[in-house]
C-alpha cells in the first residue's frame, strides 16, 4: 500500500536527486488527525498574519518554496552529516516555529527584553523556551528540526532572506492575468498588504558610535553629540501613534487610479487646447473636476480666488477645500490636509491631489472622526495655503477672497506630495515654518514613528537621503535646518500655517523602492487618527528643537546658550567700552570724579563692602557728550530702512544692479562717514575719542540687545548674524604712525567689506550657484507674503552695526 | 511768554516725527492700541472708542463691562470726528496733548524748583538742562511717542500732574489743585500725590510773600479745594451717565479692586492670577497700603525736596500702581531730567538704562511667544515684566540715593567728595 507519508516525509536516508521533492513536501503531511488538527490551530493566526503583511501570493511562493526548504536543508545538513541518524520529519510545525522566529526578532527590535525579577530575558529567545518545552510535553516531537525552523524564523526576521521573495512585477502580472482578487475570497493583492515589504521595524544604527576614523574626529565626536542630545519621544499620551488599523486598502486603489486618469486626461487635454509648454499649470477643467469628485463625495465645497504681487511678478490663483463634518463632534476643531497641484520643487502633485481626494471619499465614511477634516487643493506650495490660512482668520490682504466655509480651530495640518509616477523608498518630513518657526516636535515625533514604525517606510529629515547616523551626517543635519531656520522661508506649503501657531509637516516620498501610493495613504491615515485622538492642541512636546536625525534631538536648553554668548559679547564690550569713557588718562592723571564711581561701580559690585569713591571736583568732571553718538547711531539704524525699502519694493529685474550698487554703497559710505565724523561735520568742534567709544558702545550695545531678543525667536538668523558681526567686537578707531594706521585700516576696511551684507549675500550665491536675483525676489516674496522679516535683521540689526563698524575703523585714516 | 526758537523747533520737530510715523505707517496706531504694554484697561483707546459707540446710542457707557475710563472722556471724544474713516484729528488732538504736556515740563525747568528751593540748594548748580533739553527728552522718548500713538487716555492724566507740578512752582496753588483734582478724577492715585504737591505750594507760598500762613489751615484750604474739584467733576459725570453708583464701580472700583487681570507690565495681574479668591480681598489690601506707604516716607526723609518725591512717587506709580503701562514710565523718564545734576552721584544709570532696554525689546518677544507662536507661557512674559520692574526700581533707587547725597553734601560742604562706605 502506498503511503503518503511514506512518499512525501524528510527521510534524510531516502534523499537522492529524484527524491528531492520531499524537502517541499514535508510540512503538508501529517501522521495523523490529532497532529494535522493541533498544527493547523497553532499556524492558522500566525500564517493569517503573515499574508496579510504580504499578500497570499507572496506567502504561498515562500511557504511552497524556500521557507520548507531551507529548514529541510539544514536538519538534513546537520541530522545526516554531523549526527549520523535518520530520523524523519512531517508536519507544518516546522511553519509555526519558523513564524514564531521571525516574530520574535520583531517583538526583540520594538521591546528588547522582559524581565523576571531581577533578570532581563532577551525577547528573541521566546520561541527557543517554547520549542524546549514542547519538547518535554510532548514525545515523537523533532527538537532539532524546529531549531532549525526557528534559524530560518530568525534570518527571516533580521531581513536576510528578502532575495527569496518574487519580484512585484510578475506577482502582478499572475494577479492580474488570473484576476485573483476578483476569484478568491478574502484574498489579499500586492497591492493590499499593510505593511512594508519586509515589516521591520526602523533599526537605529549604533555601529557609527565606535567609528572612530573620521576626518572630523578632532572636532568632536557621536558619543559628545549623545551626550548634549536626546532621544525624541512622543509626549502627548493623546496621540498614539500607529495604535490603530490602517483600513485604506484594497478597492480604494481602484478609485484612486480612476481619479487619477480623469485628472490626467483633463490636464492633457487643457494642455493641448491651450497649447502650453509648462508642464505643471493647472487647467480650469482640472480643478473643476477637483470640485464636482470632492462635492460628489458628500463633502461641502468651496472656493476662494487671490492675488499676490512681489517685486512686479503677480502670483494667482483659486483655491478648492472641502470640509467632512465630524460625525462625532461639534465643529469647533479641524485637521487639514493639503494637497498642492505644484510641490515645493514646483513638480506637478498629480499623485498627492488624486491621493488627497481618495482620502476624502474615503475619509467622509468613517464615523469615528472627532475633528472636522479639510481637504485643501492649492495651485501652489507658495501662495495657495497662505491665502486660505489668511482668510481662514480673517487677516487676508484685499487680493485675496475672504472663505465662504469655514469650521473651528485648526489643530494641525498635514501636506501630502506625490509628484512621480514609481513607487517610492523612504518619506521626507519638511517641517521648517516661515521665519524659523518649528511645529510641535510631537507632529515629527507621530511622522516618523508612524511612517517607521506602522509602516516600515524609513523616514528621512532635511534632504539627507543617507543617513548613517554618523558624526558628520548628524551634523550636516543639523547644519542644513539651523541654515533654513536662519533664512526663515517657507520650506513648503506647510510653512504658512505655523504662524497661526498650527503645527504642520509636508510628506514628500522620495526614492524608488516598494512602497506605493496605498502605503502613503495609510500613514496619512494614521496620521489624521493620531490627530483625531488630540484632547487639546499640541503643546506637550518642544518647540524650539535641532534635529539631527529622525529620532535625536538638542533641545533649547542645550543650544541656546550658544547664540546667548555670542549676543552677549556685544553688550559686555558695549558695557567695557562705556566705563573707558569714565577715564581721561591721556588728558588728566587725576581720574575725576562721578565718571570714576560709574567706572568702577561694576568691578567691586561683588565685594561684600562697596567702596565709592564720589569726589566732587565739578570743573574736572567730564562730561559723556552723548549728542553726537546717540544722533549717529539712531540715524544710522533708521538708514538701514533705505535698503530694507528698497530691496522689497522695486521689481526683480533691478535686484542684480542693486546688489552691486550697494556693494559700492557700503564701499563708500564708511569713509564719507568717517571724514565727515574727523572733520566735525564742518561746524561743530572735532569728534574727540570718547564719542567713537561711545557709538561704538552704543552700537555694540543695540547689536547685542537685538541679538539676544532674537535668539529667542529665531536661533539659528541670530546664532548666524552674531557669527558675521562677531569682529566688530574688536575693531575700533587705530592710533600709531600714520603708516601703519592707513596700512592695518585699510586692510582692515577690505577684510570688513568682505562681511557686508550685499557681499555675503553674493558670496553665498556664488558658492550654492544660485542667481541673487531668484534669491531676492524669494526674499522680497517672503516679505510681501509670508510675512518674513529675515531682512529687517539683516537691514535694520546686522548693516548698522556693520557700518557703524566701519567708520571707527575708517576714521584712523582721517 | 517768550517764544523761544529752540523750542519752537524742539515742538516742531516733535508733531512732525509723530505725523510722519502715523502716515508712514497707518497701521502704526492701531497695532500699539493693541500692545499689552500700552494700553491696560484704563486707558486703552479700544475700550474708549466702545464706550463712546455705548454712550452716543444713548446706553449707559459701562454696559458689558468693557469701559472703565473717567465719563467725561466721552462727551470731549465724541466732538471728535469718527475715528475709522478720518483717524488724523484725533491723531493731532493726541500730539498737541503731548506738546501741552512738554510745556508744562518747560514750565517746570525753567522755574528752577528742582535746583534751587526753599529749604533746599543742589550743590552741582551748574550741571542742569534748560527747560527746552527736559521737553526734548519728554517728547523723543520712544515711550512717549508709543503712548502718544496708541492715543492711550494716560495722557490726560498725565497732563492733570504736570500742569499741577507746574502751577504749584509757579505759586499758582489753586490751579495746581484743581489739575491734581482732575488727575485723580481721571486715575485716582494721583490724589496720592496731594501731600508733597501741598509741600511744594506751601514752600512756594513762603518763599514769595513775607506772611506765612498756617501750615495746618494751608494744607486743609487745599485739601478742600482738590475735594471740590473732584466732586464738582463727579457731579458733571452723574449729569452725564446718570447712574451714579454704576459709573464710581465701574471706574473708581475697578482701580481699586482690580478685577481685570490683563497681563500688562506690572507686577498685580499675575500674582492675582495666582492668589486663591478668599487672600484676594487682603492683599488687595496690602498692595494698596504698599503703594501709598511711600508718600508718607518719602515725604518725611526728603521733606526739603518736596517736588524730588513727586518725581519719585512717580516713578514708584510706574512699578507698583495696579495697571501700570509704559505711559507711566514715560512720565517718570520726563521728570528724571529736572534732576540732571543728579545724574553723577548715580551709580548703576548704565546698568538700569540696559535692563529697560532690554525688557522692553524682549517683552514683546516673549508676548509674541506665548500669546502668538503659543511656544512660550505666561512665565516668560511675567519674568520680563519682572525685569522692567527691577530696571525701574534701581534708577528710582539711585536717584534717591544720589537726592540724599547731594543733600547730606549740602550740609556738609567740607565733607564733599569723600568716600561713601558703606557698611
């Protein structure tokens, strides 16, 4: 009588080359009823799980395939070489250790260990406990073949096994050839599974800490960089990020491409009726279409029409939004989600709107929302959100249309961007606001857990595509947000929502790997439940943050007081420089009188007794001849209004000419000052050399005192400009021989030159290879829209003091 | 009076800067009427410019809780043109305030009652400033201009103590008294400032004519005169509101019990925030008693300069009075200059100037971090109110310091120029 088990078991005696089949065979035979039953139980959550992480035809390849197999070959390997014996194998227990395995290696990554009393039991080592009391429990039960299932588990786990799996492209071709998804119930596509391809969880790379080779090892190292940073955590208990069932699956994939072809043949037609060559405009039938999917969904729709005008370029365009109504609240709290037409790099957004309006749909039929949802259609990353978050409260310039719809307070906004047509690898939070405001380090924190995570899609920050959490990549991190903190545009159009103190982060995918637009729309999903869950707005976490990777920052009680230092050297030397002016030693030993109590009030203010010297020897007592320097320096600071003025106001074709004419500008100006300063200004008396000390001083002390307010704004535009102006702590009026005094001064003008606003603006240009004109008509865009006020720091804070600067040194050559 | 071209050209300069920024910038006065720090509940133009929509409908100005000014403000305002469609006349209403105000300081100077007095003679005569330099530093001090701009009803009451001041040095002690009357109908803790202004009449009287007349009958004739000036104003107010015991809750009331706790730049609101509601009513109480403490002492120890303790009290209004704003420091910067040749026996002028300035840049960050960017708390803008306040209390300080020294110098002219130990 033939007997299955008999045909199909692991005998390693039995195996030849024609008997091969049974390395494949083994686990779907089993000795008897009790056994198959008790089996199947223990499989069937497991195997479930696993299908619905990576779809049936994926599971069913590597089940048949190289998940039987490989355990096969290594009890073969290690019953027949090594042991000698010849024991045979049956039954899909081998699937269920194997399983365990890799979740283990799974539960090892998000929690590392359990503890009993005072032991601390690695988590990985579960299913090695299990398969040794199962062992024990049970006779006629291989040890050694589930060991091995439980190496292949681990392997699985750890990712070493990816190569195994078919590639996409043939498991869709078989799905779709079959229609699969239309034959067989509950079976799960490509297209469906929740997680990411190999559903591990975001490792963080410890190897970098011992990397000790690197150029900038004198510098510093990773273990200082741990030491003043810290791991970021989700501090709103609220959230719970990636707590729930991401449900955007599936049958929603279908509506999403018939969007995205209606929108595709719209936008081809309206480019060929118009007969336009730029690829990104957005034709009326678009945005039409946009309106009658979003209304056809039962949401409530409207539009809002505006106009901008910077530098003579007029921006303008219309604004579509949506509102689903909270079934289960009361209109008092809203989430956005933006999709803009154009992304920040001005691609066209086809992908993210159509993404965008699936959500909508598919958003409106869920009834757990809490939060009214808007679903905002911008023509552009730059004016659209700006004009409608203006309007939404009421603040909005005359070009632009006050909203016809509105709905409560905005508790956060997310920005979705899709502007490829393959599949992506990791997503790229932006979260730079306008003027250097950051959102809530929550938003980031439930981004990148969710998207890491839940969804096993890496997540990157500041276009750092490679990050090895290495010295230098945190550093370069680090560099690149202080650089976009400091210049304060908007880095995309979740920018305009963070001065009305709404946090916002834009999604960009990024790269080409597995992930496609389901998984995006699942974080986002995730996201909006996230949000969903909030009690009150997000507060709990930092504001003021550094990120230098997605899971480490330095908080503002670490770096501030960098910027603070350096802001204070200017008001110390202001003080220094004030109590100089108390002294006449060149004119009279005798030191007179009050300026004398005032010059050393600070230097003995520690002492337990305070002694004051007041003499009053009124015809010695010099007076501080504060006229002059207070004039100068106020005037000075209201002349940076003339740049500021201008570099806002006149059109973008004359940024270039302006640039250089103020390079000659700040060429001349100190010198002209200075002779006219030496000269005495041609009526009054001679300038003395206590009033140079005193403008000094009082410049110094306006620097310092704008630097340091600013520092509690915007760090890095201070931490930068106290940077640039950090010589003019140490410059002032030269004395000596002639020769020397032109010879240090004018070579001291030329080195300061090259620190002058316009110079550093050309330098900076010059090096990232950018035109200064598309830098100006941005800033001058930043002023007129956004509301930036990066230039009048550098007009009205860093050009005075630089000027001021200048002419003492200057005034040595007069 | 002589109209002297410096001053013609201090004044002209003065109205033409404050022309300029309100064409300049149009939205100027509006964003400072809305500046915590210039407008408090008392004297915000917001709240006066609700109180006149109330009072020319014909419904009681203090409805809805809103407006707590003087209502005799309302009939004066509401001559003027509607403020929406034409801000400028009131803008200039405003200015030429201010430049009444600057001559009164004139006036002030040029007497040389704060050199020279009955009782007392500064030893550094020569180091002063002419009337004209003391309006300049009132009318370019960049407080002045904020609180001129913001059209902050201050000003008024700001008028009511300098034209005191003035008429009390110029001997003029009835008219004195009837300013002071209407500084404290408009604000109440002028009348505070009775005591010394009396001293400086009746110092005034002495000098001027040869009979002296009783002390005790001097001060109550003129305690009289204020009481009937007030309740001559208060009775002009009940023939407007004609609800008497509604507008003295509404005005008066709310001075004293300070229910609006607006954050503003002084010390009351937040640590009535935190007080418990059954200590409310004691320490109330105590702040009151802390603020009128210093007329009495100040008045005693420096009883031969009596106008000195008026700019004093002055100064202490600003830091402990319940709404304070930077009006009232302006006020006491105006006065501060009288005493120029005080300036060199100070010792932390430097130390004081820079802690002002820098509360008065970092304030309004930190309001804007905490109100705005929702990224700081209450406790940034407490703690900078709190630094204002510390700048304020050391000038105020110092200058006393350097009074009493200047006055022990004026005793002793063979101890001059000797070391102060302190111990």
């Amino acid at each position: 009588m033939w007997s299955v088990v008999q045909w199909g078991a692991l005998i390693p005696d039995e195996i030849n080359l024609g008997t091969m089949y049974r390395l494949n065979t083994y686990p779907l035979i089993h000795t008897g009823f009790f056994h198959a039953l008790l089996n199947a139980l223990a499989l069937t959550p497991l195997l479930e799980r696993f299908e619905a992480e990576h779809g049936t035809l994926t599971s069913i390849a590597l089940f048949v395939g190289p998940l039987s197999t490989f355990p096969a070959g290594i009890y073969l390997l290690i019953e027949k070489v090594i042991l000698h014996s010849n024991t045979s194998v049956v039954g899909s227990s081998i699937w269920v250790f194997l399983l365990l395995g890799s979740e283990a290696i799974r539960t090892y990554k998000s929690n590392p260990h359990f503890s009993l009393g005072p032991y601390k039991i690695p988590t990985w080592t579960s299913p090695l406990f299990a398969c040794v009391v199962l062992s024990i429990l049970v006779s006629n039960v291989s040890f050694l073949g589930h060991l091995c299932a439980i190496l292949i588990g681990y392997l699985f786990g750890l990712g070493y096994l990816k190569f195994l799996v078919p590639p996409e492209k043939i498991l869709r071709w078989i799905e779709g050839k079959l229609n699969l998804l239309g034959r067989l119930p509950h079976y799960i596509s490509v297209d469906q599974k929740t997680f990411g391809r190999y559903g591990v969880l975001p490792s963080s790379n410890n190897a970098a800490n011992g990397n000790n080779g690197t150029p900038m090892n004198f510098l510093g190292t990773n273990q200082r960089l741990d030491d003043n940073s810290r791991r970021t955590y989700i501090s709103e208990n609220a959230l719970l990020p990636g707590q729930v069932h991401a449900y955007f699956t599936g049958s929603e994939q279908n509506i999403f491409r018939g969007y995205k072809q209606e929108l595709q043949t719209l936008l081809n037609e309206g480019r060929k009726a118009e007969d336009q060559e730029a690829e990104v405009e957005v034709t009326p039938a678009a945005s039409n279409k946009v309106h009658s999917i979003l209304q056809a969904a039962g949401l409530k729709v409207a539009t809002q029409k505006y106009e901008y005008t910077s530098a003579g370029i007029t921006h303008q365009g219309e604004n579509i939004y949506g509102i689903i109504h909270a079934p289960r609240g009361d209109a008092t709290e809203a989430i956005v989600l933006v999709a803009a037409w154009k992304t920040a790099d001005d691609e066209l957004n086809l992908k993210g709107v159509t993404l965008a309006l699936t959500l909508a749909r598919y958003f409106k039929r869920w009834s757990l929302w809490s939060k009214d949802i808007i679903f905002l259609f911008t023509p552009d990353s730059k004016t659209g959100t700006q004009a409608w978050i203006d309007a939404y409260h009421d603040l909005h310039p005359e070009s632009v249309q006050p909203l016809p719809l509105k709905s409560g307070a905005l508790q956060g906004a997310v920005v979705i961007e899709y502007p490829f047509e393959h599949h992506f690898q990791k997503l790229h939070i932006v979260y730079d606001g306008v003027n250097g405001q950051l959102p809530n380090l929550d938003l980031f924190n439930t981004a990148v857990a969710i998207a890491g995570g839940q969804m096993g899609i890496g997540a990157n920050l500041q276009e750092m595509w490679e990050h090895n959490d290495s010295y230098e990549a945190r550093l370069q991190t680090m560099m690149r947000g202080m650089t976009k903190q400091g210049l304060g545009y908007a880095t995309g159009a979740h920018s305009s929502f963070m001065p009305y103190h709404i946090d916002a982060i834009t999604l960009q995918p990024k790269g080409e790997g597995w992930e496609d637009e389901m998984a995006l729309g699942r974080t986002i999903e995730s996201m909006c439940r996230s949000l969903n869950n909030l009690l009150e707005h997000l507060h709990q976490s930092f504001f003021f943050y550094l990120l230098m990777h997605s899971n480490r920052f330095v908080s503002i009680g670490t770096y501030l007081p960098s910027a603070m230092l350096i802001a204070g050297n200017f008001t110390i030397m202001a003080i220094a420089l004030w109590m100089r002016t108390g002294y006449y030693p060149e004119s009279k030993p005798d030191t007179p009188a009050g300026e004398k109590s005032k010059s050393e009030k600070t230097s003995k203010t520690g002492a337990q007794k305070i002694e004051k010297a007041v003499k009053v020897n009124e015809t010695a007592l010099p007076e501080r001849l504060m006229a002059l320097p207070l004039t100068l320096v106020t005037g000075l600071h209201l002349l940076g209004l003339v740049p500021l003025w201008t570099f806002n106001n006149i059109f973008h074709q004359y940024f270039t000419t302006a640039t250089y004419i103020f390079v000659v500008v700040d060429i001349v100006l100190p010198l002209f000052l200075a002779a006219l300063l030496s000269n005495g200004l041609g009526v009054s008396k001679p300038i003395i050399p206590q009033q140079y000390h005193l403008i000094k001083s009082f410049a110094l002390l306006l620097l310092g005192l704008s630097l340091s307010t600013l520092a509690t704004l915007n760090f890095s535009l201070s931490f930068m400009i106290g940077l640039l102006c950090a010589p003019l702590s140490f410059i002032g009026r030269l004395q000596g021989p002639a020769a020397l005094r032109y010879g240090v001064s004018s070579l001291g003008l030329v080195l300061l030159n090259l620190l002058s606003p316009p110079i550093v603006l050309l330098g900076v240009c010059w090096y990232t290879g950018v035109s200064v004109e598309t830098v100006l008509t941005q800033a001058a865009f930043g002023w007129d829209v956004w509301g930036m006020w990066t230039q009048v720091v550098v007009w009205c804070v860093w050009w005075p003091a630089w000027l001021i600067g200048c002419v003492q040194l200057g005034s040595s050559i007069f | 009076m002589a109209v002297d071209r410096r001053m013609v050209g201090v004044f002209g300069v003065a109205f033409v800067l404050r022309l300029l920024l309100i064409c300049l910038f149009p939205a100027l006065p509006d964003l400072l009427t809305g500046r915590v720090e210039v407008s408090t509940p008392v004297n915000s133009f917001k709240r006066l410019q609700e109180g006149l929509y109330l009072y020319t409908r014909n419904v009681s100005p203090y409805d809805g809780g809103v407006f707590h000014q003087a209502p005799l403000l309302l009939p004066i305002f509401s001559l003027l043109p509607d403020i929406h469609s034409n801000p400028i006349p009131t803008a200039i209403f405003y200015f030429l305030v201010d430049l009444v105000n600057a001559y009164a300081l004139v006036t002030i100077s040029e007497s040389g009652q704060s050199i020279q007095s009955r009782l007392h003679s500064a030893v550094r005569k020569h180091i002063q400033w002419d009337g004209v330099s003391v309006a300049a530093w009132f009318l370019f001090n960049p407080f002045t201009i904020a609180t001129c701009l913001a059209r902050s009803t201050s000003v008024f009451t700001t008028s009511g103590i300098l034209f005191a001041v003035s008429n009390a040095v110029g001997g003029n002690s009835v008219n004195a008294m009837l300013a002071l009357g209407f500084a404290s109908y408009l604000s109440l803790y002028p009348a505070l400032l009775f005591i010394p202004l009396v001293l400086v009449c009746y110092d005034q009287r002495l000098e001027s004519s040869k009979k002296s007349p009783k002390a005790v009958g001097y001060v109550l004739q003129h305690a009289a005169i204020l009481a009937a000036s007030v309740v001559g104003l208060l009775a002009l107010s009940y023939l407007i509101t004609g609800n008497f015991w509604e507008f003295i809750s509404a005005t008066y009331g709310f001075h004293l019990l300070v229910p609006d706790l607006t954050p503003n730049v002084g010390l009351w609101w937040y640590f009535f925030i935190e007080m418990f509601d059954s200590f409310r009513e004691f320490f109330i109480g105590v702040f009151w008693l802390h603020l009128a403490s210093y007329v009495g002492g100040l008045t005693a120890r420096l009883r031969r300069q009596p106008l000195f303790v008026i700019a004093s009290l002055l100064g202490v209004f600003a830091i402990f009075k319940p709404y304070p704003s930077i009006s009232d420091a302006s006020l006491y910067f105006a006065m501060l200059p009288l005493y120029r040749h005080l300036f060199p026996l100070m010792r932390y002028t430097f130390f004081a100037i820079s802690a002002i300035l820098y509360s008065s840049l970092l304030g309004p960050a930190f309001y804007h971090l905490w109100i705005y960017a929702g990224s700081g708390n209450a406790n940034f803008f407490y703690a900078i109110t709190l630094v204002w306040s510390l700048g304020l209390s050391i000038l105020l300080a110092d200058s006393i310091f350097s009074a009493l020294r200047d006055e022990w110098e004026q005793d002793h002219p063979e101890e001059q120029g000797t070391e102060v130990k302190q111990v």
